[in-house]
C-alpha cells in the first residue's frame, strides 16, 4: 500500500506505456507533409518484427486524433500491442471532422483489413453503415452499444461501467477536499461523458451519506442530467475552453477537479498545477501520470478504462476466429474499468480511505452498493 507505483482496484493492466506515447503539446497534431488537413491519408501499414500473419487490422480515431493523451490514444495501444503480440499487420487513419468518418471506414476497408476498430461514441452510425455494407470485415467500435447494432453479426460493442470507477473517483474526491467542494465538467452532453459525472456525484453522495458530510458537487446535477460542458465547436480539443471551464468551477470553491474531456480536459490540469497544489485533479480514460507527467504533481488518481485491453483481445478473437458480436462490458469486477495508483499522492491519501475505497470496490461488485445512470451500458 506504501509504493507509489500501486495501482489501486485494478486486476486486469490498462496502462500507457511512457514510451509509446508522445509527450508534446496537447493540440491535435498537425498532418504529416503532403497529406490533407481536413482528411488524414492512412499510414503505412505496420507489422511486428518478423511478423508472419496476413491478418490486418485497422482503426479510425475520431476527431480528438490518436495523440489526445486519453480515450484515442489508449484505444490505439490495443492496436499496436495486437501488432506485437500477434504478428499481425496494422493501419490507422486520423478523422479530422465528422465528415471523415465513414469514408475513412471505408478506407481501411479498401486497403485490405481484416478487422476495423472505430474509436467513439460518435461513430456509431457510419460504423454500423460500414458493417452492413462489408459482412466479411470484422468491425468493433470503442464505446458505444446501440440497440441499432442488434443482428449485425460482425459487430463488436466494447463499452465500459465507468459510473462504478467515478463512483470511487467521487468518493475520493470527497475524501481529499478541504473546502468542502468538488467540480466536474465534460466535453460534450453525450452518454460516455455523463456516466462518468453521475458516477462521481454519486461517490461524492455516498461519502456524504456514510461520513455525515456536506461536500458540494459544481458542474453537475444528475438529477437533471446537466451541467458544465467546453464550449466550441471541438470540445474535446479545445484546451483553452477547458481552462476557462475549470476556472469556473475553482472561482466557486471547487479544489478538486474531475475534468471529462479528452484533451481538453488538460486545461484543468494547468489550472490545478498553477495554484501551486492549492487545486489539484482526478483523471479520466488513462493514468494521466503516464500520459500527462508534467501535470502527475496535481493528479491524485486516474478513472481508466481499459480500451488497450478490450482492443487486442477483440482484435486476438477475430484472428483465432472466436470473433463474435456479443459486446465486451468493462466492468470493475473484471478489470475493465478502475483506479489506477495514486503516485505523487500515495503518502497523501489516508490509510483508512484506501481501505474504504477496496471495500466500496468489493461491495459494488457484489451488489451490495447499487450505482445509477442513464448512460450505463447493457450487456
């Protein structure tokens, strides 16, 4: 429980490794020479050393791009580990808007895959349409089950409980606050962003319930089902507007910060690192001392969702031929979701919290502990 390498409540490895990730800016990178700005070309095909599979499997990212320090760039570890841990051939292709999504699926289909993984939510539809009209490619698409997927037999949903990660997320939150007020905002208003504010609400709830406290929620009302979002266009993206968002919530007293956007949510890491500890951050996707390290300073703990994992397994099936297209539900029982360790912070979370988050873990496996949200995935 001493080192700060200990990754709390987490059975099944959903890390970044530091090496694989770029450690630049947090704005979208620009396109490679010669290819077009609004519509990334497809990069080379890659294979692991010595690789002898003909298999290729491919992934479209959406519009945050594969270096968005979170959902992304995770998602692409899955593809890269499949690469090295089955000799398989791989390709991928970067969505600069909406526009580019379906013809980048379509794409990877003419450049020969085998499977094609669509990163988010917001792909659903064109996924779906790709799927029918390619009934020998394999598809599975991160984060999204809709009932329309129903009968598409080389579908694959992978979607992760991460209310039941927040939930322990909020109840630290709850534990570490000394103002007595916690702040979440998301990137946009759509279900894999608020399951992770109703989770956080609710942990935050729970530790009112069970310690006779009054910790404030800012920046969402789960009643409601609203609260703070990034402005602009690309939410995600816009670093900027999550600084402003941030700062919003900490001019009101928040001193711990839950920010659920993507890149965006970086800006509420600068905001938490210049106040000098006096402001300090939960995040999301990744453990944010991997992906974000000049920041691990201000960030207690990360909510992970283990899409590396969820990817190369879907991508081992398809290969071994167990492909099928019952979705994969991340949960904190099996691994899929969680917290990871607590880092710079390891001497700072109390004993007896550590201890009550393992045991909120086990009682919300067992049912004992009944966590709520429209945006909960199905099975």
């Amino acid at each position: 429980m001493k080192t700060a390498t200990r990754r709390l409540l987490l059975t099944t490895p959903a890390l970044i490794g530091a090496a694989a990730l770029s450690l630049s800016g947090c704005a979208k990178p620009p396109a490679p020479a010669g290819q077009s700005s609004s519509s990334a070309a497809p990069s080379s095909g890659t294979s692991a050393s010595g690789a002898s599979s003909d298999f290729k499997a491919c992934m479209v990212s959406d519009t945050a791009g594969f270096n968005d320090k979170s959902f992304n760039q995770t998602s692409l570890k899955g593809l890269t580990d499949a690469a090295s841990a089955y000799g398989i051939q791989t390709d991928k292709i970067q969505s600069s808007s909406a526009s580019d999504y379906a013809k980048n699926l379509s794409s990877m289909v003419s450049a020969g895959c085998n499977m094609v993984v669509s990163v988010g939510f917001l792909l659903a539809d064109d996924t779906l349409a790709a799927a029918k009209a390619n009934p020998k490619v394999k598809f599975a698409i991160v984060d999204d089950n809709d009932p329309k997927f129903a009968g598409t037999k080389n579908l694959k949903p992978l979607v992760f409980n991460t209310a039941q990660s927040s939930f322990l997320g909020g109840y630290l939150a709850a534990a570490m606050t000394k103002t007595g007020k916690v702040g979440t905002f998301g990137g946009a208003k759509i279900p894999t962003v608020t399951i992770y504010m109703d989770g956080f609400a609710q942990g935050v709830e729970y530790y009112n319930k069970t310690k006779g406290k009054n910790v404030q929620v800012l920046g969402w009302d789960s009643a409601k089902q609203d609260g703070q979002f990034v402005p602009g266009d690309n939410p995600f993206e816009n670093t900027s507007g999550g600084q402003q968002t941030a700062q919003a919530l900490t001019s009101q007293g928040a001193d711990v910060i839950f920010p659920v956007a993507g890149g965006a949510g970086v800006g509420a890491l600068q905001v938490a690192k210049a106040s000098g500890g006096k402001v300090n951050a939960i995040w999301v996707d990744a453990d944010g001392c991997q992906t974000q390290p000049n920041y691990c300073s201000s960030i207690i703990t990360s909510v992970f969702k283990g899409m590396d994992v969820s990817v190369k397994d879907a991508i081992g099936d398809a290969l071994q031929n167990k492909f099928t297209s019952t979705a994969f539900v991340g949960t904190l029982q099996n691994g899929g979701t969680g917290l990871t360790g607590f880092h710079d912070f390891d001497s700072k979370v109390p004993g007896d919290v550590k201890t009550e988050l393992d045991q909120l873990k086990s009682d919300i496996e067992s049912g004992k502990i009944t966590i709520t949200s429209k945006s909960q995935p199905s099975s």
